[in-house]
C-alpha cells in the first residue's frame, strides 16, 4: 500500500507515471472541491449580508439618536451649572445678610426695653397730669382765698 501512495519526495526522485499524475491530479481536485465547499460554507448569502446591512442602518440610526440626546444632555448640565452657580451667590448673599436668631433676639430685647420706657413715661404723664389737675385745683381754690380775703378786708 505504501508503494502505491507516492508523496513529493517520491516524485522528484523518479520520473512519474501517467497514473501517478492522473492520481495526484484528482487529489487536488477533490481537494479544492473540499476546499470550496468550506469556502462556500463560511461566506454569508445575501439574505445574511442583508440582514447584517439592516442591523448596521438601525445602529447607525440609534447612534444618532444618542448623539442628539447627549446634546440635550449637554445642554441640561450647562443649565444646572449655571442654576447652581446663581444658587450659590444666593446662598452666599443671605448668609451674609440674613438675622440669625442671636440677632433678632436682641433687636427684640432692645424693642421691649424701648416699649418699658415709654410705658414709664406715659404712665408718668398720666400721674404728672393728674398732679397738675389738682394743682390748678388747688390754684383756683387759693384765688377764691385770695379774693374772699379782699373782699372781706383781710391781709
């Protein structure tokens, strides 16, 4: 059986027969029909490369779709930097301008001494009023002295 099977180290040593090229030549041919047939095997048909053609469409369409919403993106974060930026003036300002409890409470003490005095001072009025009520009482009361003294021809 070996005899038979001859390789390319068996060819260049002897001169070749019609069968043996008759036997290699159908080798080969069965060889590239094998060789074909794989070939043929892995390439893609039209429906496949179609079909690989459409995915490649819908991901070039969800793509864009994603590029214009990172925009809108984009443009949303642009928006809350500058929302956060004003915010935090805002804060800055009422930290720096706002009364804190310590403050009103002592706007509210100086507010209720204030509100004492002038309790004090108008409840003074009212006695100082009634003082001087009496004094003109008491002035009128005099002249009538004063008169009746007169009249009567007394020092």
């Amino acid at each position: 059986m070996k005899a038979q099977t001859k390789n390319v180290a068996d060819l260049n040593q002897q001169p070749a027969t019609k069968a043996d090229i008759v036997k290699l030549e159908t080798g080969l041919r069965q060889d590239m029909a094998k060789m074909e047939a794989g070939l043929r095997k892995d390439m893609a048909t039209k429906n496949e490369l179609k079909a690989v053609r459409d995915d490649v469409h819908v991901l070039k369409q969800d793509v864009s779709a994603l590029k214009t919403d990172m925009s809108s993106v984009k443009q949303s974060i642009g928006k809350l930097a500058v929302q956060t930026l004003k915010n935090t003036e805002d804060i800055e300002w009422i930290k720096e301008n706002m009364v804190t409890k310590n403050d009103h409470n002592k706007v509210m003490t100086a507010l209720d001494e204030v509100l004492h005095i002038v309790r004090r001072n108008d409840e003074e009025g009212v006695v100082m009023n009634a003082r001087l009520d009496r004094l003109d009482v008491q002035k009128a009361d005099k002249t009538e002295v004063e008169k009746i003294k007169v009249h009567i021809g007394m020092p």
